[in-house]
C-alpha cells in the first residue's frame, strides 16, 4: 500500500534481469567467459535499466543505439564471412555509452538475488508437488 507505480516498474526491470543472471549461470562455460553486457531493444532505452544490469550482474554494461540488433548481427555474420569487416569492434555494433558497477548495489542486488532464488525455488517445488499430487506430468 505504501509504493507508488514507479516501485513497481523499478521491481518488474530487477525481476527481468535477475530472469537474465539466472539464465546465463544455467551455462557456466557461458557465463564464466562473458566480460561486458551489451543491451539494445526498448528497455536498453531506460538508463534506470543498465543501471539495474550492471550492478546485478557485477559487469559493465554497454547500450546499443541500434532498436533492432537482430538484423544488425545478420549483417555483420555475413559481411564478415564475405571479407568486408574483419571483426565486431564497437564501432560495428554501434555502442552508445557505458555503465559501470557501483559497489552499494552490486552488494545490494547479490542480497536481493539471493532472496529471488530462494523464491524462485520454493515456487518451483510447490509447482512440481502440486502436480504430483493431481496426477498431472506422470504417464498413464
């Protein structure tokens, strides 16, 4: 009762990205390796939202002016198997500006983290009991 809108939009971005970090610890030989985040798309548009990235994942975060980066990499996989580019420097994937950790809210985020799976496994145990219990996912 006591948040306004802007609480609520605030957790929705922290939910999609801690739905991120999880994603990439799924695929550690992934995860171990990646140095830099790069955003585009909508939310990238949202400063509030790189912030929320680079603090929860502990890594700079860069934002692409490109809206559509899909067609961008297609471009950029074909022209470099043409010969035209010889790498995916900054410059080709159009990075716009940089957000860096801060110290405070990587710690924050980390506690916070750790509380959305502690959720996130309680849900999804509750789920599998359920149905269990309703004879749902056993065959027949």
């Amino acid at each position: 009762m006591n948040h306004k809108a802007e609480d609520m939009i605030v957790a929705i971005l922290e939910g999609v990205a801690f739905a991120l970090k999880e994603s990439f610890e799924r695929v550690p030989a992934v995860s171990e390796k990646i140095r830099q985040i790069i955003l585009s798309g909508g939310l990238a548009r949202l400063p509030i939202f790189s912030r929320i990235v680079t603090n929860v994942f502990n890594l700079p975060v860069a934002v692409s002016r490109y809206a559509d980066t899909a067609s961008v990499g297609a471009f950029l996989l074909a022209a470099k198997a043409l010969g035209i580019v010889r790498g995916y420097g900054d410059s080709a994937v159009g990075l716009e500006s940089n957000v860096f950790p801060e110290r405070f809210y990587v710690q924050h985020y980390r506690k916070v983290y750790s509380l959305y799976r502690s959720f996130l496994d309680m849900v999804l145990s509750f789920a599998s009991e359920s149905n269990r219990i309703q004879g749902k996912g056993e065959e027949s």
